[in-house]
C-alpha cells in the first residue's frame, strides 16, 4: 500500500466512524445507510489485502532467516568436531573440506548453501563411527538432514511471495476503485439529503470526506534491537504486530521496518530463540509518519 492509498483509507475510517456514530440519523436515508454498509465491506477487505501485501514476504524472510541461523550454526558446529578429528587424523584433505566457520556459512548464498551443508553431512556420516568421541551421533546427523532438507524447501519462498504481493496489490487496486466510487458516486450525492435538516451531521461527514495527503513516507515502525548486556545489535529477532499479520525480522544489523499501513496505537512483540521474548505496548503510529522504536533484549 502506497503513502495515497493510506491516506485514502484513514479517509474512509474517518467517514465510517462517523456514519456509524449517528445510526438514527443515516436511517432516514437507507440508500445513504445501504451504501455505508457496503462500504464497510470494502473497507475490511483493503484492511485483509494490505495484511496480506505485508505479510507476503515478511513472514517467509523471517522463517527463512531463522532457519537459515538455525541451519548455519549446526552446520558449523559438525564441521567443527569433524576439522578437530581430521587434525587427530592427520587429514589435511578432510580438514579443509570442512573448513566453514559460522560466519561463513551466513554469507554462503543460498543455492550454495544447501549442497554446501550436504558435503558436510556427507564428511561427517563418511566418519561417523569415529567422530562418537567428538560429539557426533546418528541422530544429530539425522536431525542435520532435517534442517537442511527444511532450508531448501524454504529457497524458493521469497520468489513466490513476490508474485503472493503483486496481486495482493492488484486487488487493493480494485478494492480502492469500488471504495472511492461508493464515496463519490453515491454517497456525497445522498449525503446532501442531510443537509436541509442534518446540517452538523453534513458538514461533518464533508470534514471527514477530505483526504489529508501523507507523507511519500509510508506509514511505518522501525528501530534497532540490541543485546542488553553487549550493546551489539541482535539479528534474526521475530518482530510482530500483536493481534495483527505485520511483522518483520531484523537484519545483520538488528535493524527492522514494519509497514503498518493503518494508523492507530499498537503492541510490538520481539522473540528470538537465544533471548526473553519482549512486548512494548502503546505505540502511537500516525499516518505517513516512521516511528522510530529501538529496544534491548536481554539473553536467556
């Protein structure tokens, strides 16, 4: 949802609430009424779209990103007990097959990463009956195989969410076109029915009629979550609207933005595995307006 449609839409809140407010008035119109109820209608479906616009990539990042975390420290950790039987063994070809610090293995890009983690699986299960005294079992290996089979069903997601918000966007755009019909077409022609006796009722709805432009700035929270005791920023952190489908991840900087695209006040809540879950609530969120909201997790 583009900064206009937002305005649009904190229009039609606007109007609504008020249309809603005065029910004995709007009844002595019932075409005025029937049109309010259907814009209604609308209204909620723009309000689903646009969750599932946001939704359509924030929430595959953030399962792809945990996984990935997930994915690259296990990986690294057989690696690991494996580089050590190697330099036990005296196998340096070994040794530099499974080379790959966790650092490494995040920037891997993902098509890489995959057989990547494979060869290592491949070295360590070639090893298992040695690599007991190191950490090593079956099951880990099992459970190894798992996440990574876990990750590569997760590749493809991104792309497909990207066509997942296109027509999540192309409906907004049709729902937009029925909403401001509705508005200009029919109700500012029966609203005038009001006027001669509903004067204040009118000029009202007239002042809620106008659409206040946002910002080119879409309406959005962003901020940095950082390590309590450290201060160094906290990647990978879950960051979700309470109640509501937005939500966002942050980066290797523990920076995040999540697009709310109705304005109001909000919970945000922050998870991630190796810290105490957060929640801060009463977040103002005005339209076409970034509140900035940076916050500490403390670690478990």
């Amino acid at each position: 949802m583009n900064a206009r449609q937002e305005s649009k839409l904190s229009m039609y809140n606007a109007v609504l609430t008020h249309i809603e407010a005065n029910p004995a008035i709007t009844a002595t119109v019932p075409a005025f009424a029937t049109v309010a109820t259907a814009l209604r209608t609308v209204y909620n479906n723009i309000i689903t779209a646009a969750q599932k616009e946001a939704q359509a990539t924030a929430g595959i990042t953030m399962d792809k990103a945990g996984t990935k975390t997930a994915l690259c420290e296990e990986a690294a950790n057989i690696a690991a007990a494996v580089f050590a039987f190697a330099m036990d063994a005296n196998n340096h070809e070994l040794k530099e097959q499974v080379n790959y610090p966790v650092s490494k293995l995040q920037q891997t890009k993902d098509e890489l990463l995959v057989p990547l983690c494979n060869n290592i699986h491949a070295k360590a299960t070639a090893n298992i009956a040695a690599l007991a005294s190191f950490g090593i079992t079956a099951g880990r290996l099992t459970a190894f195989q798992t996440t990574i089979d876990n990750y590569a069903a997760l590749i493809p997601g991104p792309r497909n969410a990207v066509a997942n918000r296109a027509a999540a966007r192309a409906t907004l755009t049709t729902l937009f076109k029925q909403a401001d019909e509705m508005i200009k077409l029919q109700m500012d022609k029966l609203a005038l029915q009001f006027k001669p006796v509903n004067s204040a009722f009118y000029s009202a709805f007239k002042t809620n009629r106008s659409i206040i432009d946002a910002t080119s700035t879409s309406t959005m929270v962003k901020g940095k979550v950082v390590d309590m005791l450290t201060n160094l920023p906290v990647p990978s952190v879950a960051v979700q609207v309470v109640g509501q489908a937005y939500a966002a991840t942050t980066n290797a900087n523990g920076e995040y933005e999540v697009k709310i695209p109705v304005p109001g006040v909000y919970n945000l809540s922050y998870s991630n595995n190796g810290y105490n879950n957060k929640t801060e609530n009463n977040i103002n969120v005005s339209l076409g307006q970034v509140t900035t909201r940076n916050t500490q997790m403390a670690p478990l």
